[in-house]
C-alpha cells in the first residue's frame, strides 16, 4: 500500500522512468491495488515502498535509498507498465463488484475517487483534453502566458474581485508552495502581465510592496475595481475605548486632514450635540467616513469651513470606510452595545490612551468585541505627551490582556509598511491583533494607520441571491420629504419603488410600503445590494409607525414575527444567580428591548454557566433570524448567546376587540401601557374564546 507525498517531476529523476500522469498528482501516488499489494507484501527482497525512498519536503528532492534502488526501479516499472496498458480500460465505467482495498489511495476502478484518471469529459487531473501537462511552477505561470492561460487567470483574477466585494491583493513570485521568489526579469514581466489581466478587468493595479527571498524576490498589488460613480465598497470600523482616550480626535485628524493642537479641535468637527461639544464627550453614536480612490490615495478634503462634502467624497472614492464613533462612558454603555450590534461593524478599533493604560471601559468593550466575533485593533494615542516608563508600562498590560486564555490574540506592534502587509493579509482570521503608536499632535504613525484602512476588505457577504432584507437602526421626520429610516441590507437588491414588507408592528404584522428615494452616504443611488448601509424615504409611512428593530422585507418572503424564543446563553458576569422570571435587555442586531426568562434547562445560572433559555419579548414582537448572535445585559449582568429556535406568533386585525387589547397597542390605538391591564384584557380574551367555544358545541 503506497501513500507517498511526490510529483511526477521528482520520480522521474530518482528512477529514470516516466510515470503516468494519471496516477500522480500534488497530494500523493495512486496505482492499482495488485501493484501495490505485490510491491508491499514482502515477495521481493522483502521490503516496502515506504522505506526505499522518502520525500524531503525543505529541498523539493526525493532522497533513495541506494541498496535498494534497483528493487525499487523495477517496482516503478511494473506499475508504469500495467498503468499504461489499461489506460483505455481506466477510462470506461467498470462493471461488477470492486475490490475493497484497505489503503487511502482509492482504487484504479474508482472513478469517482480523489485520484480518478480522467473525469466524464476527458480532462486529466493535471492536463486538458487527455494531454499529460508536464510539472508547471505556479511562480511563472504570469511570464509570458499563452492565450488560454491568459483567459483562465483572467476567469480567477474576476472571482477573486467577486469575493473581496471588488479588491484583492495578488502576490507576484509566490506559487503557494515552499519555494518563494523569482529573478527580477521575470517579475518585471509578471507585473506586466498583471497590469494587462488588471486593465481587462477594469481594474487598477497599485504597487504596495516589494520583499526578498530567499529565491528571488516577491511584489504585492493593490487590484481594485473601477467603481461607477454610485458605487463604492464600503468598509464599517467601530471605535471603541475608555473615556478620554482621543476617538472622536482620532476620528477628526483622519477625516478632515488636520492635526490636532493638543487642546480637543479636531473632535469639535465630529459632535452633534451642544452638551457634546461643552462636555468633550461623546453621547450619541457618530459616523464619519474617509474616501480612498482607486489609486489608494485619500480623498478627504475639507473646505475653508472644517466641514466635507460627503456627496463629492463619495462620487470620487472607489472605497469608504465609515467610522462608527461609540460612546466610552460607562453610562452610555447601552449606546455603544447597540452601535456595535445595530451598525453591523466589520472590524473593532480599539483606542488606548497611553498616559491611562487599559483601564474602565476598555476592557469592558474588547469583551463586548469579541463576544460578537468582530477582529479588534489596537491604536494607543497620545504618545507624543507620555513618558518612555509609563508608554512601557501600557504596551505590557495590553500584552497580557491580548494573550489571556480569554482573548488569544497574538498581538503585533506595526512600526513599517511591511507590518502593515503582513497584518492586513492575515487579519480576518480574527488572531492576529495589530497595534499602532500614534500621535494627532504630530502626526506620528498616522500613514500606517490609513495604509492599513486601505488595505481592509468588507467581511459581511453580500447574498445577492437570496431575497432582500434590510434592517433598520434608526427613523427621522425629515421637511418636504416624509419619514426617512437608515440601516443596513443584509441581503438581496433594493431598487427605486420596490414593494417591501414593514413590520413587525405591535400586533406582529407586516403591512406594505414602497421606497421613494435611495441614498448612500448622502448621495442619491437607484440601488442598495447586500452589506450596504442606506437610508430610504418611504411613501405614505407615517414616522409613529416606525421603530428601531423593524425589518424591511421582500415581497417574495412570508415573514413573521415573534414573541417567544430559545437562545443558548453563556454568563459572562453576574453578582448573584439568574433565574426564571429574570429580566433583562436583550440586544440582537438593531433590536433592543427587554425580555422574560420563562424557561430554562437549568434551575439556576451563574457566572461561566451555559444553558438553554426560553425567552419572551415584554413590549413588541420582533423579527429574528436562527443563529443570531445577541446581547443580554442588565447593570453589571452580561450575557452572550446564539438563537437557536423561533416561536412565531399569528398577528391579529388591528380592531379594537380583544386580539388588539391583549397585545398592548395596534397599529393606531395606543392601548394599555400597565403590566395589570394587559393581563386583565388577556383574562377577558381567554373568558371570549372560551364562551364562543361552548357556544359553538352547544
């Protein structure tokens, strides 16, 4: 039984002798099971194919035993002459029980096996149109490539833009193998040959870097797609951290282009409110956004005023990354767990200021971060005014709280633009943690933080496919225009006076609406596809009706929302015991509202504990989705969880009979607020039905 790592290339210098491409791919060697048993059962010189000749992986060379070369070679031989014997056989359906063999390696009868021969239209495993391609090194396959290859990296260079939402970054001189690096000619013409796919693409092709290896050396581009002048990709980042540790002044110097002067003037750009701009602090959640063309370059500009314009940022901006500036005081925290839940935010920028250290809400909103799976990076501010000992003292407590057994980060200092390669290739896998030094007095380090921006891609997926559904974070009443909601498309397209379901409302229904107007960032669009944020002005709505929560569904989706549901919860932190009857707020997506535990699979929960929950909304059904991740919180009570199971609820006419007053308030009616009177008009209901029952028996 042969189970070998090798390449055709590598047996055909140790042993003289061409071996079937058929039975040799990248993974191993298969050959037919009455080979392999002759060679192995010890009929030769009693001896194995495993212990003739191994692999060395490091030199890319295979090493033979020279006392048993010849027994070996004649093994080889055999198995390349019965190979090409039956090689027409190979190829046609085999009638009749197949002979089990015990190895790995599946059978020459095995068509449908990892190593098959030749699949239903003809094609190799390594070759097309039963030609034997010889070993090919995936370095050089951009130098000088003929027309069907060209056509083949054109087909991978568009899927790859597909799944990076319109970029990627492509790796010259690199084949996926262990050998890294080419001459410097024939990098000059694989950038040439990149240039040409990236144009046929409609694409640009942006230099970032260039490394030496070990062969040679290997060159990183930027390939991003020519957008329409309503199209950009859109990057979400959160910005978190303790009071006082410099966001909204992040936020100001990237965004307007200006440094601070060390007396809060950049954050005055950022506030919305009056007490915000009297107070320094952040109490709402803000969104900024900061434009990249296709080149990488920035596109902020502000005018003689300190203000931009989002319109023309957008217009010009291949790419936008919007900034969701979050409230770091501890008692705005419910504001910031639904900033980080309702926004939907690709990546988490953490913000440290170097003189406090991790302290207060820091640590609070990296747990929140990563209970929501979101990857975090750290930017520790205000170096230019903390002293050498104190900045030391800071990078070695973030130290130990990224490597705790609870965040398992590995965390990464960026000081050049190779670390920022590096960290930005590797960081969806959510280990790596980057962490930047920076200063908004001096402008230290701030190119390496926008370089790193520019290099981050979008981790929702778009689900173009699947039916539209567009969650809703926020409502306005705006003059001459109507009722205006914003938040995100999870999924499908929405155009211009599409049909949509609104709802759910008090009673659980779902009523019809159609979109006025689109716009995105403030510029008017004709369409939102899948991982957008947009705001829509809908016809005819009255802004009472709406709510945070609510969803906007497709008209081809039978929606339905819900009272009850079952979430399996982990307890971060609670002081005492939870039990049934508890109430907290739950946060899950835009939703926020307080819920009942009316059930568990444990008598009581305590801190580390993990169980089933049967949960039950206390105001308004809502609109959940199975594998959901939610929030539960109540003061210092944290909780995370995932849905597992949905109780959907029958909506009822919005009369004013019982159905109406039992749930509180129709779509007109307010109702009864009070605990009492809903369940005295649920005791009314249930004495109605009871009595028509009797009736109907009767």
């Amino acid at each position: 039984q042969m189970d070998i790592s090798c390449n055709s290339d590598s047996i055909g210098r140790a042993f003289h002798q061409p071996v079937p491409v058929p039975y040799i791919n990248s993974v191993g060697l298969a050959c037919s099971t009455d080979v392999c048993s002759s060679v192995s059962s010890g009929s030769e010189n009693d001896c194995s194919v495993t212990n003739l000749f191994f692999y060395n992986f490091k030199t890319d060379e295979m090493n033979v035993d020279k006392t048993k070369e010849s027994a070996l070679e004649s093994a080889v031989k055999s198995l390349a002459t019965e190979a090409t014997e039956n090689h027409a056989v190979d190829r046609e359906p085999r009638s009749g029980t197949r002979r089990k063999s015990r190895s790995r390696v599946p059978s020459r009868g095995d068509e449908g096996g990892l190593f098959a021969p030749h699949d239903e239209e003809g094609c190799t495993a390594n070759g097309v149109d039963g030609e034997a391609d010889d070993a090919v090194d995936l370095r050089l396959q951009l130098v000088d490539p003929s027309v069907e290859l060209f056509d083949v990296l054109k087909e991978q260079l568009v899927a790859r833009l597909r799944d990076g939402h319109g970029e990627t970054v492509y790796e010259l001189g690199s084949g996926g193998g262990s050998k890294r690096g080419i001459t410097p000619e024939q990098l000059a013409l694989c950038e040439t040959t990149l240039e040409k796919l990236a144009a046929a693409c409609h694409s640009d092709a942006v230099f970032l870097r260039k490394s030496t290896q070990e062969d040679g050396e290997v060159a990183y581009y930027l390939i991003r797609s020519q957008q329409e002048e309503e199209e950009f990709i859109e990057v979400r980042i959160a910005v978190v951290g303790n009071v006082d540790a410099g966001k909204s002044t992040m936020l100001g110097v990237l965004t307007h282009g200006e440094l601070d002067n060390g007396r809060g003037l950049a954050r005055q750009k950022l506030f919305r409110h009056k007490h915000e701009i009297e107070s320094g602090r952040t109490s709402s959640v803000g969104t900024d956004i900061l434009g990249f063309d296709c080149k990488g370059l920035v596109i902020n500009k502000s005018d003689g005023h300190g203000s931009i314009d989002w319109q023309k940022i957008c217009r010009l901006s291949s790419k936008v990354v919007t900034f969701i500036d979050l409230a770091g005081h501890e008692k705005y925290l419910k504001t910031t767990v639904f900033g980080m839940t309702g926004h939907a935010p690709d990546f988490c920028m953490l913000m440290v200021g170097s003189n406090a250290g991790v302290i207060g809400m820091a640590k609070e909103h990296l747990g929140l971060a990563l209970a929501l799976s979101v990857p975090v990076f750290v930017v520790i501010t205000k170096i230019d005014m903390c002293p050498p000992n104190v900045l030391q003292e800071t990078m070695s407590l973030l130290w130990r709280i990224l490597k705790s057994p609870g965040c398992r980060k590995i965390p990464m200092i960026v000081s050049s633009p190779d670390d920022v390669m590096t960290c930005a290739l590797n960081f969806t896998s959510e280990r790596i943690c980057p962490i930047f030094q920076v200063s908004n007095v001096t402008g230290e380090n701030l190119d390496l933080v926008k370089m790193f921006l520019n290099l981050l891609s979008c981790r929702m997926d778009a689900n173009e496919h699947k039916p539209a559904e567009f969650l809703i974070d926020d409502t306005y009443q705006v003059p001459g225009v109507g009722t205006v909601v914003s938040g995100t498309c999870l999924s499908g397209v929405i155009r211009l006076n599409d049909p949509m379901h609104l709802g759910p409302d008090s009673v659980g229904r779902f009523y019809p609406v159609a979109v006025r107007s689109i716009q995105r960032k403030r510029l008017p669009v004709s369409e939102v596809r899948g991982s957008q944020t947009a705001s829509f002005a809908l016809k005819k709505v009255k802004r009472s009706l709406v709510r945070k929560g609510m969803v906007m569904l497709s008209r081809s989706v039978n929606p339905a929302g819900c009272w009850e549901f079952e979430a399996e919860i982990l307890v971060l932190h609670h002081p005492t015991t939870i039990s049934p009857k508890y109430q907290a707020v739950v946060h899950c997506g835009s939703i926020r509202q307080t819920a009942t535990i009316i059930g568990m699979s444990l008598p009581h929960m305590r801190t580390g504990d993990k169980a089933l929950c049967h949960f039950k909304f206390f105001k308004n059904p809502e609109y959940l989705r199975l594998d959901d991740r939610l929030i539960f919180r109540e003061g210092r009570t944290k909780a995370v969880g995932t849905i597992t199971k949905i109780y959907p609820c029958i909506p009822t006419s919005g009369g004013g009979g019982a159905a109406a007053g039992a749930t509180g308030k129709g779509l007109s009616g307010r109702g009864s607020r009070g605990r009492g009177g809903t369940r005295k008009k649920n005791k009314s209901a249930s004495a109605t039905e009871a009595s028509a029952k009797e009736e109907g028996q009767t």
